[in-house]
C-alpha cells in the first residue's frame, strides 16, 4: 500500500481521476498521459492497469500482492504489451506486430491493455497505423500512450483518447526524487529550484560544465558576501570564460539567486540586521536577468552588480 500512497501524493488529481473512471465503470479504450519525465506517468499507468487483472480488489483498489498485480509489476503478465522506442523511434513494425497481437486472444483473460512509453517519438509510418487501429479497437481492450511532447501526437490520436494531465513535480517532490537518484542533496536542491523538469534536472545534472559553473558561481558568491574586492577581477578572469552565451549566462544568474536567498533565509534566523544587503544583492540578480534579456553584455552587467555590492 505503501506505492499506492506515494502515487497518491504525486499525482493527487490524477490519482482520484482515475479511480474515479475505475469505480464508475467508464473506462475509455484508449488513454494519453502526458506529462514531464519523472511525473509518475509509467507507474500510474502500471497501477491503473492492475485494476482490470488484479484477483483481490480492495476497496476498488488493486491488492498489488496477488499473482496477476506482482506480474504486472515485474512486466511478465502476458496480456500486459509494453512498447518502447526501438532506437531513436517507434517503428511501423513494432505497430504491425502490435496489431497482430491483439487480434488474438488474451492468455488468460479476454482483456489486454498496451502501454506505449515515449509515444512522440512514433515516426508518421507508425503514427498512422496506431491511428487506423485506434478507429476500430477491438474489444475488452486498452491502450495507455504516454507522452512528454503532446504537440507531437497527431491530433487524429489525440482526438480518440482521453488526455490525462500529469502536473509538474513540485520543488520539494523534484528534490526528492534527484536525491534518489543518489545526486547530492545540495546539488538536487539546486537543479529543483532552476528548473520543475525531472528530465531537464538530471540533463543538467549530467553535463560537467554544470559542475564547473556551479563552482564559479559559488565562488563568486563567496566574493560577494565578504566584500571582497577579488570579485570584480574574478568576473573578468572566471565567469566571462565559464558563460559564454545567453542562455548559459542566464542560468549564472539564476543560480546566483538561489544563493542569495539560501544565504538570506539563513540571515532570518541568525543576524537579521544583515537582511538588507541580501535583499539588494537578490533585487541587483533579479534585474540582472531583464537586463540580460535586454542584451546589455553579460560582463557589464556582473560587473555592476559587483560594484554595487562590494565597493
């Protein structure tokens, strides 16, 4: 029960929507999840399965100890079809094959559910013949597509399945699962406050130049703090070399804001009387980023806010 109540306490509106369908009997043949990675999107649809085989419901809830739940769960229920990209795609094949399989009997059962990861990433060969399928599915059948591109599902497909939101992860959730992934807490705490994207988070994660300009950040954020005149000289000889376009030199600021405000939350509880310059520093970072969208240089602009602070 315990993966239940974590799935409940990801997904809350998805959860109760989907049981709701469940205990209401109006179940549709066809379902997209779309969402961001890491969402709860393949468990939940996992879960949702195990209501149609499960041999034990408890209060319209699979038991997830029974036979047909623990083989759902270990992918070896043989009326459970799970499709994967094959390489970079889905391919007409794995859909052809897919079409034969279904016209058969299910093993066990008379139903059959297939679950399709990462569906955007069906080329139009595939994309068409999933959509032939779907105009006359076959009886006491199901298919689950999941998806992180919506706008990339025909909408011929979108249009005969009942589109299921996963809502992004929350910081705190985020941080949760980054540190599961056995990524350092400061570092998930980090990633979680510069983007709500699991798949964007561990990408960055990942990247050594994200190590790299995290130091330099940190670093220059040390400078500032002290007063330090070394600031001004570490801007010239460190972070114009480390940022070097836009999109990387916005995320310096943004990074250097969620020091500022670490630095300034702890400011609250040991010398409030330091408050003030934490809240001029943030407000400088803040415009920082406008000005940046601006196109006023990344090297003047980190050199006003040093100057600002430090002399």
């Amino acid at each position: 029960m315990a993966e239940i109540e974590k799935l409940e306490t990801i997904q809350p509106i998805v959860f109760r929507q989907l049981q709701n369908s469940f205990e209401h009997g109006r179940l549709a043949h066809a379902y997209l999840f779309e969402g961001d990675q890491g969402t709860g999107k393949a468990a939940l649809a996992l879960w949702f399965t195990k209501h149609l085989f499960c041999l034990n419901l408890q209060d319209n809830m699979p038991c997830e100890k029974c036979n047909n739940c623990l083989r759902i769960t270990s992918k070896e229920h043989p009326d459970v079809v799970e499709i994967e990209p094959d390489g970079q795609s889905i391919k007409v094949d794995q859909i052809r094959a897919l079409q034969i399989e279904l016209t058969k009997s299910g093993f066990e059962s008379a139903k059959k559910v297939v679950i399709i990861h990462q569906a955007e990433k069906m080329n139009t060969n595939s994309a068409n013949s999933l959509l032939k399928f779907l105009e006359e599915p076959p009886a006491n059948f199901m298919i689950i597509l999941e998806t992180q591109s919506l706008g990339k599902i025909l909408p011929t497909i979108r249009s005969r399945c009942q589109i299921i939101h996963f809502q992004g992860l929350s910081t705190q959730q985020l941080q949760a699962r980054l540190e599961a992934e056995e990524i350092p807490a400061k570092t998930a705490s980090l990633l979680a406050n510069l983007t709500n994207s699991y798949g964007k988070a561990v990408e960055i994660s990942k990247d050594e130049w994200f190590n790299e300009a995290r130091d330099a950040v940190i670093q220059w954020f040390n400078y500032l703090a002290k007063n330090d005149s070394q600031a001004f000289i570490y801007v010239q000889k460190k972070l114009v070399k480390t940022f070097k376009d836009k999109q990387q030199q916005q995320l310096a600021f943004e990074m250097l804001a969620y020091y500022v405000k670490e630095k300034r939350n702890q400011m609250i509880k040991q010398n409030p009387a330091a408050l003030d310059k934490y809240n001029y520093l943030l407000e400088e970072v803040l415009l920082a980023s406008q000005k940046l969208e601006a196109n006023v240089s990344f090297q003047n602009i980190a050199e006003q806010i040093t100057l600002r602070i430090v002399f």
